[in-house]
C-alpha cells in the first residue's frame, strides 16, 4: 500500500460512481482536504482515501490481496484508534461498488457497523428560475466573499468558517475559487447559509445550514435559490448530497431545480 498525492491522475477513474467521482476530483484539485494510498503508483487498480475526519472512501478492485490485508490492518489498528482519540463519534464509509462492502464488513465484526441510504441530486438547468422572495426588514440575504468572511466581529459567522474549513484545503482556496449566500438577522448574525464543497473547475457540492430556531421559515430554499441562480450563471454542474430520511432537505432540493441521480449506500461505524 502505497501513499500518494490526492492528484494522482489515476484516481478518479477508481471512484467512477457519480456519487464518489466529483469528491474525488475535487480532492484531486487540491481543494478538498485528503489522503490517498493505492496498490500501485504507476497504474492503481485498488485505493482508500481518508479525507482526515469522518469520511473513507474504497475504490477500485476489492479483491487485490496484498492491498485489501495492509488496508485492513491500518483501517483496524491504526486510522480508528486514532478517529476514537479525536472523538470523531463515527466514520463514514463511502463505498464504489457492493465488493468493498463486503470486504469491509469482514474487517470489522468487533465495531458497530450499519448502513444508511443516501442520494445524489444534480441541478437541472434548464429548471424554471423563480424570483427571490423579500425577507422580513430585519434579515438580509448576502454573497459570502472575502469581505464578508473578513467580518469575523458578525456573529455566526465562525460557524461559517468553520464549515467551509472542513469541506476546503484553505480558506483561501475558497475565496479565490467559490462562493457561497447567507442569510443575516440584525439580532443573531448569520442565521443560514449554502455554500460549495469538493470543487473542481465547473464542478460542485452544496453544504447548506439553517440554525434550528429559524427553521422551516423558507430560508434554506431562499439561500439555496441564489446559491443555485448564481452557479447557473457560471454554468456549473451542482450536486446534492444528502441521507434519504433528511426530507426538509430532499424537499429544499428539488424546490430549486434538483433532480435524482441515484441512491447509494454508506456504511456507518459507530465508534464507542
């Protein structure tokens, strides 16, 4: 098992599920943070990524030995003794195809392992635009920039950071490749906000957060719309990616223009 850049150009073509294959090329365009092993650095036939929290991705052949017995015993004796120091609470199983699922369920009979349905939604373009809708006067719909990630005296907004920190290699790559909107309330700062994850040139993820008193007031569609009119705008391709049980979110989704693309399965190990 070898390490090797992110960049590595055979990578994408192991993860070559439309779930996994735009993560995978944003980790390779250095903007979303990530560790990659393959069996071979001149032609990789079986990789796992670790994008340095709660997320592990399989790709390629599930079956190669020599590979398959290395990666088991790091994933085991090393990657999830350390997940369990930091506290992570679980990890994320991103799987390419059913082989690595049951591969990875072998390796792991003393964890607790389940499995939860996920879906990818991809914007739709020619989808009908519709008009903003006015906020209340004392709300305010804003472009997340430099200027505004600057504000760190705006309350919220280091959740904001926070969120984009996890998702981006740098604050800076952000500023100088995405964007995101928010909504800002007079009284408690950024109260909700969308914006893009595992970027690569024309290509994007959607993170979208609404604080749980402000809920079901039309804000996520509202920060999503303009998200979404915007990247439009770029001719971007967005993706959607959210657990299948999450129906504020499925519902948010294809208010906006958002179509399935499929369903998936993520393996979830719960680490006590």
């Amino acid at each position: 098992m070898h390490a090797i850049s992110p960049a590595h150009p055979g990578l994408p073509a192991l993860f070559d599920t439309p779930y996994l294959n735009f993560v995978v090329t944003a980790m390779g365009a250095g903007n979303s943070p990530a560790l990659a092993w393959v069996d071979d650095t001149h032609s990789p036939t079986s990789a796992f990524i670790w994008d340095k929290s709660h997320s592990l991705y399989f790709g390629g052949d599930a079956h190669n030995q020599s590979f398959t017995d290395i990666l088991r015993d790091y994933l085991v004796n090393s990657l999830i003794p350390e997940a369990k120091r930091r506290e992570l609470g679980i990890l994320k199983l991103y799987l390419a195809n059913d082989d690595w699922r049951t591969e990875t369920a072998a390796w792991l009979p003393n964890t607790s392992l389940q499995e939860r349905a996920r879906g990818l939604y991809r914007l739709d373009h020619s989808a009908t635009v519709t008009q903003l809708p006015n906020l209340p006067p004392q709300m305010e719909l804003r472009l997340i920039d430099e200027a505004l990630l600057q504000n760190r005296k705006l309350t919220g907004m280091s959740a904001v950071i926070e969120e984009i920190e996890s998702c981006w290699t740098s604050l800076e790559h952000f500023v100088d490749q995405a964007f995101g909107y928010c909504v800002s309330d007079d009284t408690d700062g950024v109260i909700s906000w969308c914006t893009a994850e595992y970027f690569s040139p024309g290509v994007c993820g959607i993170g979208i957060k609404t604080l749980e008193p402000y809920q079901q007031r039309g804000l996520a569609t509202l920060t999503a719309s303009a998200f979404t009119q915007h990247a439009t705008r770029l001719g971007w391709q967005v993706n959607w990616d959210c657990w299948l049980n999450n129906t504020p979110s499925i519902r948010v989704a294809e208010k906006v223009g958002f179509e399935k693309i499929n369903d998936y399965r993520v393996g979830i190990v719960v680490l006590e």
